[in-house]
C-alpha cells in the first residue's frame, strides 16, 4: 500500500499534539524523517553487495540524517524551493 501526502500531515500533527512547541514538532519530524529515510537506503547498498555492519548502517543513517536536518531546516524555515535548490 502506497502512503499518501495527508499521511505525513497525520503524523506532524501528531507530533505536535505531544510535543509543547512547533518548533519541537518539526525538529522530531525532521530528525525522524532523516532516521528513517537512511534506514530505506540500506537494502539497496545490501544488494549491491555489502555486508550489513554496524559501521555501514551507522553512516548511512548518519550520512541521510545531517542532510535531511540541513535541507529539513531550509524547508522549515525558506519553504520548499530552498531545500530543493541545495538538496540538487
């Protein structure tokens, strides 16, 4: 079953129904969103023939995450264009 876009607004407000600012929703959005979009990339790098180490899932979940906190803020803050344009 594919996501569908409301399903990320589901989970920001959410978010924000626990947390006591907006601006801490959308740092646990973004943090999480960089987590989990560096865990999807790691059964393409495991096919491609690497072992799956503590070493390799460690950066690839941190390698994902600085750019997702980086092009998440300039979302957050410049809207749309501005994380597009830096994340080319």
């Amino acid at each position: 079953m594919k996501p569908k876009g409301n399903d990320s607004w589901f989970v920001m407000w959410l978010i924000s129904l626990l947390t006591p600012s907006r601006s801490a929703s959308f740092w646990i959005a973004i943090v999480m969103t960089g987590v989990l979009f560096g865990i999807a990339h790691l059964p393409g790098v495991i096919k491609k023939g690497y072992k799956a180490t503590p070493m390799l899932i460690g950066s690839a979940v941190l390698g994902n995450l600085w750019v997702s906190l980086f092009c998440g803020f300039l979302l957050w803050q410049y809207r749309l264009i501005a994380a597009i344009v830096v994340h080319m």
